[in-house]
C-alpha cells in the first residue's frame, strides 16, 4: 500500500513567519552587530569634558598603514576631529567644506579624521580618502572603540578640542562651512 | 474581494514586512536609501530613535508583521483571527503614525525602506478593514 504523504498544511504556512522572526532573535542575541549608539555604561565625553585620548593605525590613500598614531587631547593647539565613515554620504558631500576648512586653517588647528570600520574595509576607507584628496592625519577605528569612547551616534560628527583637552563643540550631521569656521574661530580666540 | 482571499492577501503583505524589517534590522544601510539630508535611511537608522529600550525599532515591525502573517495564515476558528487581525491593524496604524512622527519632526529626515514598510502596514490595515467580514 503506497504511504499517504503528509501535505504542506495552513499551519504549516503560519508558522513560517514566527519561526523567522524567532531565528533573526536567536541570531541577534548570538551575535550582535556592532552598535553605532551609545552603549550604556560607557563613559563618553560631551561638550565641557575632557577628550579621551586614543591610539589607532594610520590610514592614507594606500591602505592601512603599521604606523600608530597617538592621540594626546592636552596638546596645547586646537585640534578639529572629524569621525567619517567611507558609505556616510553626508561625509562625502562634507568633504570639500573640511577641505576648505583645512586650507584656511590647517596651519593653526590640527586636523584629525577618524574612519570608522562599520560595515566597510580599509581598502574602501583608502579609496575614499584618495577620491576626496584628504592631505591631514586620518586613522582607523575598526571596531568603533574611538567611535564609542567619544559617544558618536552617526556620521558625520565632529569635535572641536581646546588646547587644554577639553571638548568645546560637538556637532553631528552636515555642517555649513561657516558655522564650522565660527567655532574654530571661537577655539582660537 | 472574499474574506479567504483578502486573509491571503494580508498574509502575504504581513510577510513582506517582515521580510524587510529584518533586512532593516540585521543589513547594512543600502547607498542608494541616501539621497539627500532629508530622505536618508543612515540619518534614521543612526539616530538615536532607531533604538527603543536597546531594541532597534525595526525589530518591532518585524515582530509585528510576523504576527500578522501568522494569524492571516492560521487556520483556526475564523472569528478569533478577524478579530485580532482588526485589533493588531490598530495597533500597527497607531505604531506607524508615531514613527512617521519622529521621523518628520524629532530627526527630521525620512527613510525610504522604513516608509515601504510602513506603506505595507498601511495596506495590511487597509484589507483587513475593507475586505475582511
């Protein structure tokens, strides 16, 4: 006697969706993507606080280098940091305005960019800082500790830090040239 | 349109969104979602909003579409279902209502893929209003 196959039933069909939902859970509780939100817990810096400091690998249009840059807040010159990822199309359509910035003001304020390594790579980070001619310090934030330790809830974000160390803007999203002129007038003066 | 055939129909838009909420959940940003500084997914799904108690929001959608897929798609006693998927229309419109208000006046940016969805929410509403007796 030929056996009777069991057929694709409604319940069958009703609990594909929750048996997803319930897989993507598991999936995130294993392993969780990396978060490009404050997490708790982690102490970040605001405007008035002191910038932490921090050592990362050098990154220029040819790749990551082995060259560490280390980053000493209290340096006693005022130092603009801009935290970018490659993808960030707001960093690409900021990248002429801190171009512009860099040429009337490289010469008296340390220019830092800072890649995050979200979702990208190296080689990708090094085609953008070639495609948009980058000439200061950039460094390479894999696993986005820089990126957390000074509380960067998406790109672009960018610090403006006094002499002293201390944290005098924070702005994120796109900026219009002059307000970013206006605060590093404000810091030089 | 039958009310068999609009449960289908809910069932099928229900997956839909559930699909693309976990794609927003778990994927990267996809480039062409950013076109200019108001309609772009990276400003949303960067914001602080895109979270809720350590949750990202689009998990909620997805949690929500699951439900609604799977009751659609139950074959359990027709009332209770009806019931429920009305109910959860409710809830899902309301949901989608406070979402498109956080996008438009707290982050003042809109991500096309979220509206997809919530344009599928919308639809599940829609059916299960329309059609289903």
């Amino acid at each position: 006697m030929p056996k009777k196959r069991k057929r694709f039933s409604g319940t069958h069909l009703a609990l594909i969706p929750v048996a997803l939902l319930a897989v993507i859970i598991i999936y995130l509780t294993v392993a969780p993507p990396p978060d490009l939100t404050t997490k708790t817990g982690v102490q970040t810096v605001e405007q008035g606080g002191l910038a932490p400091p921090f050592t990362l690998n050098k990154i220029d249009g040819n790749g990551l280098r082995s060259e560490r840059f280390e980053f000493s807040p209290a340096s006693g010159r005022v130092v603009f940091m801009d935290f970018l990822h490659e993808w960030c199309p707001h960093c690409g359509n900021m990248a002429p305005i801190i171009e512009r910035l860099y040429s009337n003001y490289g010469g008296r304020v340390v220019f830092i960019s800072v890649a995050g390594g979200y979702q990208t790579s190296p080689e990708k980070t090094a085609d953008f800082i070639r495609k948009h001619n980058i000439r200061w310090t950039v460094v390479y934030d894999p696993q986005l500790e820089v990126f957390n330790k000074y509380g960067v809830r998406g790109t672009p974000t960018y610090f403006i830090i006094g002499p002293d160390g201390r944290v005098l803007a924070k702005l994120e999203g796109e900026q219009p040239y002059e307000r970013l002129a206006q605060e590093l007038e404000r810091a030089l003066s | 349109m039958h009310t068999k055939h609009a449960l289908m129909v809910v069932g099928l838009l229900g997956f839909a969104g559930l699909a693309l909420s976990l794609y927003l959940t778990v994927a990267p940003n996809p480039g062409f979602c950013d076109i200019t500084s108001f309609v772009s997914c990276d400003r949303v799904l960067t914001s602080p909003y895109a979270r809720l108690l350590g949750i990202p929001t689009s998990l909620y959608g997805a949690a929500w579409f699951a439900a609604t897929s799977t009751a659609a798609f139950l074959p359990v006693e027709r009332r209770a279902v009806l019931g429920f998927i009305k109910g959860w229309s409710v809830l899902g419109l309301v949901g989608v209502g406070a979402l498109v208000y956080v996008e438009l006046v707290l982050i003042n940016a809109v991500c096309l893929l979220c509206t997809v969805a919530h344009m599928l929410a919308i639809l599940v509403a829609a059916t299960t209003f329309l059609f289903i007796r």
